[in-house]
C-alpha cells in the first residue's frame, strides 16, 4: 500500500484507509467535527494530521481511540461495552 501525504500549513496530510468490525460505525479525528461513517462492509476513509487521534465509535461498543503516527492504513475492532442503557427517559 502506498503512502498518500500532502503537506499542509507545515503538517503533513494522510489519506487514511482501513477496515472495522462493525458497519455503520463512525470515525472522526479527536477535537475536530469532520468524520466518517463505515460502509457495508465496515471500510472507512478519512483525511488527518499525522499527529491526530482518530476516535472510532458505536453505539453498544467501547470508543476506541488509536494515533495515526504516520500510517495511512489503520484497522481496529470495537469490543462490546459493559455500560447498560436505560430506557424511557
């Protein structure tokens, strides 16, 4: 797999790829409102700074957070949560 880097404002861009356990699961870079959602498959692609931590999230799971540290191909898997959800309101 090759790297795709652009250099932006002194920071270098990824495009980064992967794949989930799950799909319909979001993935956004900490602190910024840009994201994505998984397909059908549960494959991804996003832009960010090498230095950003993508944070991975779905409802029932754990959010898992994972540094991108100059990679450009990241897969994770989202374990069960313990948390129980309370209905009505």
């Amino acid at each position: 797999m090759s790297l795709v880097a652009v250099q932006v404002f002194g920071r270098s861009q990824l495009k980064i790829s992967g794949i989930t356990s799950l799909a319909g699961g979001a993935a956004r870079i900490k602190g910024a409102q840009n994201g994505t959602v998984t397909d059908a498959s549960g494959n991804y692609q996003i832009i960010a700074k090498d230095t950003d931590l993508l944070f991975f999230f779905f409802v029932g799971r754990e959010k898992t957070e994972i540094a991108v540290n100059k990679k450009d191909h990241i897969n994770f898997v989202l374990k069960e949560s313990n948390c129980l959800i309370k209905k009505g309101f």
